[in-house]
C-alpha cells in the first residue's frame, strides 16, 4: 500500500507543478459554466423567473377602453414585468415592431374605440376589428402572445360591460318601467362589469402547490454537467501520464525497481482518482457559492462524485489498455467524451430526453452520473432513489477494471 | 598467459574465464521467443566480481532482451540468470534489491528536479528518510550536479540528465550495475565523466555490465567482452584474447582494433 502511495504522490506533484493542467482541469469549466449560464440562463428557467415584455402602444382613444387596456398592460410582478412604450401613431408602433429587438409585440388603440364597443353594445352586436395587435410573422414568441392575451381580456371584459349596459337600457326602455333621468350611469356600470369580468375570476380561484417542482435553475445543470464533461477529459491527461512513462522509459524502469506491477499500475489509478475527485469537488464548491446550486443533499452528492471518480478512473485504464500511443488516446477519448455526454445529460437535462435515447446513453458513464446528479439537485429524490446510479457507477468502473486488466500490457510484446 | 578463445556461432556459447574472481554474475543458457521469433537464443556467460563486461553487437543482436532478462524485466522462455546467489526467476523481488539498471533511454520524471527523482526513487526502493537524504546527497556529488539538485530535470543537458539517470541506479548501491548504452548522444566532457565514475564504481567493487555501440569505450572501460549477433554469443573474451582472433574459414588478418573485430563478425550488412 505505502509504495501505492509513494506512485500516486510522485503523479500528483508532477499534476502540481503543471500549471496547464490545472487551468485546464478548474479554470476552463468554470468560465465555461459562467458564461452559458449567464448566456442561456433563461432556457432552463434562468436564476429569476420574470418573464420581461416590451410593448409599442399607440392610444388614440380618448375615452375608457384604451385607457383600460393601457393600464392592463403595465404589469411589475415577480414572475411579469411589461413596459408599455407609447406612440403618437401607428406607423410608429409597426417601425419597433418590426425593426427593434426589444419590442416583443405592438398594439394600436384607433380613435372612437371606445364609442364603437358602447354602440355595438346598445345594438345587440360584436365588434370587429377593434384594436390591432402586431407582432412579427411567423413569431412563436410566447411574450406576444402574453400581450394578446392581456388586450383581448381587457376588451372582452369592456364588452361584458357593455353588453350589461345594454340589457340595463332594455329593461328601463320597456312598456311600464321607468327610469328616472340621470340614474344610470352607463360609463360606471361598464366599467364595474368589466373590472368584475377580468379581475373577479381570479379572486376566485386559491392558488395552491403540492409536491416537488421539477425546477431548472441553469446552474443546477450546467455545473454538474460540465464537472463531469471535463473530468472525462481529464482521464484524457491521466491515461496520458501511463502511455508517458512507457514511451519515456519510466515506466519499465518502475518494473525493474523491487514493486510489484499491480501497485505501479495502483498508484497511477490512485492518483487518477484523487485528481478527478479534487476536480469534481472543487467545481462543486464553487459552484454553490459562486452560482448558488441547490445541491440537495451534500452526502449524496459526495456519494456521487466517490462513485464517479472511481467510474472515470476505470474508464480511463480501459482507454489506456486498449491504445499504444498517447496519439492514439486523444481522438478516442474525445469521441467517448462527446458522444457520452451529449446523449448523457452534461449539457441538458437527461430526463428531458426520450426514454430510448436515456437507455442509450446508459452505455456511457455521463449517464448514471447525471440520472443521480439531477436527481438530487432537480427532482429531489431520496438515497433509494439514487441508489441505482450509484451501483451503476461502481459497476460501470469494476467493469472496466476487469476488462482493462485483461488488455493492458506490461512489459513488451516484441523485442 | 591465458590461451586464446576461439568462437562459433553454431556451437553455441563459450564461457569466460573468471581470472579467478568468483562470478557475481552467472547468465544461464538464456532464451527467449517472441511469438515465433528467438531474438536470444541460448545465452551464457557469467562476470566476475568487480569487473566490467561489455555485451557488443549491432542493432537487433538481442543485448536490450538479454539484459531485458537478467533485470527480471522479461520472463525468459527457457534459462535463468544468478546474481549474487539469488535466481532472478525465482526471486525477483531480492534480486531486484541488488540490482541497478541504467537504461538507454534517459527514465527521468523531466518535470521535477533531481532530488524529488531521487527521494521518489528512493521511496521505490525501500529506503528510509534519513537514508534517502544521505544517499541523494552522495549519488549527486558523484555525479557531479549537486549544485544542480533543485533544478528541473528538464533544464538540464542531455549530459546531465544521463549523469541523474545514472546517479538513480546508484542510489540503493546496487552490487550489479547494468547499463544500456549510457553515453548516447552525451558530449565528450559528459561522457568522460561517466567513464570516472563507472571506473570509481568497479574500483569500489560494483559489478558491472555495460552496453554500447562505441568500440573505443568498450576497449577502454571493459575487463571482458562478449560480442553478440543474431541471438547468440559469438565471440568472447578478454580485449587482447577478441584481437587475437582471426577468421580461419575467411582468412581475414588480425583485427587491429575492436572496431574492425566486430565489423568482421558481424558483417557489414545494415540492421534495423
């Protein structure tokens, strides 16, 4: 065992007094996860939830119902804010439509709209073509269609006023009834009506919660996935360091000296083990104080790198008993890098993918890893829960081990 | 005076004389096969205490296995190697204790500096603290780079880095040294240096087999030499015994140095 330690110690000095490999391990995952998340924070639900909507109005109606649709417009709550932009016409309102990123829809309020709705009102029939909404072609744009939404409640909920109206005048209009001068009010009734129409639903209806939400924070994802994204690679650089001792000759000299082969190879994995496991828990740690992750539960979480540590460094024996060269690893690792982790969960979240391909993936470390990971940082699960990521971990490196000790070479073949 | 040796490819090996040393070194009828290929094919001979014996032979010749063999580093099909008493099939680990091997190539951890090599080593070999700190000491002021000692190995000249090369197969005083071409691509003050020590380590009594391709370093620095080609030995003997040789069936005159010798018996035919 000492002599183990003595082989790992010597790889992981070495590892310490290459700056490059350190930067590589820490530095570049990290800028990494800043800037996608920063950048795409807002596909898996950003770190705030605000859903932001700029809107081009133009409000030619002088009387209430542009006003209402207006001030329906100018929302600031946690999960809307819509700045309403206003314009003196609709050639305007069409220009930022079309022409700026930052206005999400337009809408164009004509003069007498609100008379329209009165006199369609008093004449039993639907306006049409009121109010005009404008958004790009084609727009799948969930934001305009929030501000659809909002306009086309603000004038059906005038019309319900208005429609009331009419049936008020109908009533008083009637042989035998008599309504006195000036006692109805038929602006304040429509309006009572609409407020009661847009706003009373709600009122009436008890938000509740119930179980766990499958929350997306980008972070949650980001961090867990390229952790394991670049711990992969840093097999890369640990199987290099055997197929490096056997071209320079360090290797052999190592078998020559009083060791045992298997504590030689020992340490190697050894050192591979602990470099992948300071990697995954330095990412880890700075991710949840620099990005806030929700880790879950801390002692699944270190169960987990434990077990993907020891899955990582079994792979990378596997690579390095199967290839002769260090030539030879690179494009192998990459391609087993890439094509795990991307049907594998690093860089969006497995459960989001179709069952065959998350069946797929299972062939790959990144998988089980990420199955386990968002499990606890996303859905919430428990220790059973997880347990099978974790045993598939183990596995997955007991399975390499045995295949690798099969494969890997010693002492040369030839003379 | 001692008779001359004659040799033969085809009878197989010729033992050396041991100038009545006791052998330190026993090499027994060694073999071993690739595949189908024998690259060493029955191999013997054996060293007496404190000498140094040269192994000659062009590339191919089956040295590097041999010597490959006798390190324990490959399993011999069929023979076996004494060393010190100790069978290197049958007790590896004690011979390995004894041994010190400097290989061809310069086996060195180039991103740290001479003494995290040598402590790291020294580790490998079992010794304690205290002798590791010793022992680095000495093997670098006798290679001259104590100066040197916290310097990257990689800053160093291929010269220097041959010297720690050597100094990590002193570091556990071995009691037979096994060196693989120690002088390759070195510059002639390097490679005078590592004459003096080699020469200050048999004058010490270390036992010594040395490969190269430089006749003259041969002729200077080897009590007996063994000229290889194809597998076998095929010629042995001490310096003035190999020039006294000649080539009855060829009729060829006497060699006049270990250059010419060799060419002789190895033929001029360029090898791999």
């Amino acid at each position: 065992m000492r002599t183990i330690w003595y082989i790992a110690k010597k790889d992981l000095l070495q590892t310490l007094k290459d700056k490059n490999s350190f930067f590589f391990m820490l530095a570049v995952p990290l800028i990494l996860i800043a800037v996608i998340g920063l950048a795409f924070g807002n596909l898996f639900g950003g770190t705030s939830s605000q859903i932001t909507i700029n809107v081009a109005v133009s409000n030619q109606d002088s009387g209430y119902v542009g006003a209402a649709i207006v001030n329906a417009l100018q929302i600031n709550a946690d999960q809307l804010k819509i700045t309403v932009h206003q314009y003196q016409n609709a050639q305007q309102v069409t220009d930022q439509v079309a022409n700026s990123s930052d206005v999400n829809a337009g809408v164009v309020i004509p003069a007498g709209t609100t008379d329209n709705i009165i006199a369609a009102a008093r004449n039993g029939t639907t306006p049409k073509n009121l109010v005009q909404f404008y958004a790009l072609p084609s727009n799948n744009d969930p934001r305009a269609t929030i501000v659809q939404n909002i306009v086309t409640g603000v004038i059906s909920s005038q019309l319900a006023g208005s429609a009331a109206m009419g049936q008020v005048s109908g009533v008083c209009n009637q042989p035998g009834n008599h309504c006195a001068q000036n006692t109805i009010n038929a602006q304040k009734i429509i309006s009572s009506v609409g407020q009661a129409s847009a706003a009373g639903g709600q009122s009436a209806v008890q938000s509740l919660t119930v179980g766990h939400a499958t929350k997306i924070n980008a972070f949650d994802q980001l961090v867990p996935g390229y952790a394991i994204f670049f711990a992969l690679f840093g097999i890369n650089a640990a199987a290099a360091t055997i197929l490096e001792e056997k071209e320079e000759g360090t290797f052999r000299r190592l078998l020559i000296a009083p060791i045992h082969k298997y504590a030689l190879l020992g340490g190697k994995l050894l050192a591979q083990f602990i470099l992948t496991l300071i990697q995954l828990s330095v990412l880890f740690a700075i991710g949840y104080l620099a990005f806030h992750l929700d880790v879950g539960s801390w002692p699944m979480l270190i169960a987990l790198l434990v077990a993907t540590s020891f899955a990582a460094t079994g792979l990378g024996i596997l690579l390095v008993s199967i290839v002769k060269t260090r030539r030879q690893l690179n494009p192998i690792v990459s391609l087993v890098v890439l094509v795990s982790s991307a049907i594998g969960g690093a860089w969006w979240p497995l459960f989001l993918e179709p069952q065959w391909m998350q069946s797929v993936a299972k062939l790959g470390l990144t998988a089980w890893a990420m199955e386990g990971l968002n499990g606890i940082m996303i859905l919430g699960k428990d220790f059973t829960q997880i347990l099978p990521d974790l045993l598939g971990l183990l596995a997955y490196g007991i399975i390499c081990f045995v295949i690798a000790m099969r494969f890997f070479r010693f002492e040369q073949k030839t003379a | 005076m001692e008779p001359p040796i004659s040799y033969s490819p085809q009878t197989g090996p010729i033992h050396l004389p041991k100038d009545g040393r006791p052998a330190s070194v026993q090499v027994q009828h060694l073999v071993k096969t690739f595949d189908k290929i024998e690259a060493v094919k029955d191999v013997s001979f054996s060293i007496g205490e404190g000498e140094i014996f040269g192994l000659l032979g062009p590339n191919g010749a089956g040295k590097s296995t041999t010597i490959n063999m006798m390190c324990s580093y490959l399993k011999p099909t069929t023979g076996d190697t004494i060393i010190d008493g100790l069978s290197v099939t049958h007790e590896p680990m004690k011979v390995k204790r004894v041994i010190g091997v400097v290989p061809q190539e310069i086996a060195l951890y180039k991103d740290l500096n001479s003494l995290e090599n040598l402590e790291f080593f020294g580790e490998i070999y079992g010794l304690s603290r205290q002798e590791r700190k010793t022992r680095a000491r000495d093997v670098l002021q006798f290679v001259g780079l104590y100066e040197r000692r916290k310097d990257p190995i990689k800053t160093f000249s291929g010269g220097m880095q041959r010297r720690i090369n050597l100094a990590i197969a002193l570091l556990h005083q071995p009691k037979f040294l096994l060196m693989d071409e120690p002088t390759v691509g070195v510059d002639p003050q390097s490679r005078e240096h590592i004459f003096a020590t080699i020469e200050q380590l048999r004058d010490q009594g270390t036992t010594i087999l040395y490969t190269t391709h430089y006749m003259e370093e041969a002729e200077r620095l080897c009590n007996h030499i063994a000229i290889m080609n194809e597998g076998r030995i095929i010629a042995m003997g001490t310096l003035e015994q190999l020039l006294a040789l000649r080539d009855q069936t060829r009729e060829v005159q006497r060699p006049h140095g270990l250059q010419e010798l060799f060419i002789q018996l190895t033929g001029k035919t360029l090898r791999d």
